[in-house]
C-alpha cells in the first residue's frame, strides 16, 4: 500500500527561521488564477484594437482544508479543532518582529500545477507555490457537548510573493547548469540556498535529494552541501 504524500506549509516566521505546518488531510481541490494586465491600443480602420501586454498580475491559490479532531474522542474534554485552524489563522495576522504578516509556501509532491513548463519558458518551472495570505475563512460544523468545535473547514487564499531579484533572474531564461558545493552557515536554509543559486526557493528538494535530506529542519552550521545542477 502506497502511503499518500501529506501537503504542508513553510512558513518564514522570522528572518532565519522556517516552520512546518503539516497538514492534517490533503486538500481536495486547489484552484490557481493567473491574470495578465492588457492595454488597447486603438487605431482608426481596424476591425480589433491591438493588444499591448503590460504586466502580469499576482497569482492567487485558493486551498480549501478539512481539519477534525473527532478521533481523540466527542464527549467532555473533547480536543478543540481550533489546534488546527488556528494555524491557518494567523497567517494573516501580523508578526512583531516581521511588521508583517509571513510568506507562506504550499508543497504536497514533485508533481506541482507549473513544474511541466515547456523549455521556451526558461526558467519558470516550479513544484511549489509562495505567497501571502490574502484571506482565510472558517467554517465550524460539529461540536461537543460542551460546545467545543471539533469538526471545520478552512478555505485560505494565498497571493503569489516573488522578490525582484528572483523574478528578473527566472526571466533572464536560463538555468544554472554547473554543480556547487555550500557550506552551510548559521541559521541558512534550504530554501535560501535555492534562491541563491537556482534564483528561486522552490527548487529546495533538489538539494534535500542530493544530500539525502529528510527534515529540512534539522540542518546543522558546517555541513557540507552538494548544489546540483540543473540541467
């Protein structure tokens, strides 16, 4: 029996640190919009305006997560789902020491909605999604006798968050094609690395299977990493 791989959340909640939050059940549906801005240009005797792309617009990813805490039992002192949803919750509440509420990156497998891009596209191939929250609602349908909710649904909107620096390296179109060893510093992690030499956080599991990583948390200052390359 194949055992399902389980989504998450990397959350940046402080300059040099990253939290994982597991995510009780996979979600059952993900929805992405990506929107372009267009200008008409207008010119007299033509049947359509000409069409001017101008920029591309933020994309958003809507997840809806089922949470529930029935299996620790629905009687008194029953656990309360709000162990759950609060973690989607404060996602969009801020951080002192940030001024800011976290960037949040969703990853489930390898097998992520733009990882297929074709070569044309240069180096915009992705196996994770990055971004703020814009919105998160939840929805509380069972309780105990006491009236602590144990069942929810939580439906939480992110928008898409890039750095200048690694948009304009992704749209140079090309691709770091040599090896690099790192090693690694005091309170770095995977995903600093890929940025720094692949131009985006979501090539971190390339480093993770190279150097046989299976906590991304439990990273030690000295250790010496292998970048591959990407070919």
């Amino acid at each position: 029996m194949t055992i399902p791989a389980k989504g998450m959340l990397m959350v940046d909640t402080a300059p040099d640190r990253l939290d994982i939050y597991d995510i009780q059940y996979n979600p059952t549906e993900l929805q992405f919009e990506k929107q372009t801005q267009l200008a008409e240009i207008a010119l007299p005797g033509l049947d359509a305006p000409l069409q001017q792309f101008v920029r591309g617009n933020a994309e958003k990813l809507s997840l809806e997560i089922f949470c529930d805490t029935t299996d620790a039992g629905m009687g008194l002192g029953a656990t309360s789902v709000t162990r759950e949803t609060d973690k989607y919750y404060q996602l969009v509440k801020i951080i002192p020491e940030l001024h800011a509420p976290p960037v949040v990156t969703f990853i489930w497998h390898d097998q992520f909605f733009g990882n297929a891009l074709d070569s044309a596209w240069g180096n915009q191939r992705r196996n994770s999604f990055t971004g703020v929250a814009e919105s998160v609602r939840s929805r509380f349908t069972l309780f105990s006798p006491e009236g602590v909710p144990l069942r929810a649904t939580v439906n939480l909107v992110l928008r898409e968050w890039r750095p200048l620096e690694e948009q304009l390296r992704q749209l140079n179109l090309s691709s770091p094609d040599r090896s690099h060893r790192h090693v690694l510093q005091q309170g770095e992690t995977l995903t600093a690395l890929a940025t720094r030499y692949y131009g985006g956080p979501a090539e971190w599991r390339r480093i993770a299977d190279a150097n046989r990583i299976e906590d991304p948390r439990r990273l030690v200052a000295g250790m010496s990493l292998t970048v591959p390359s990407i070919r």
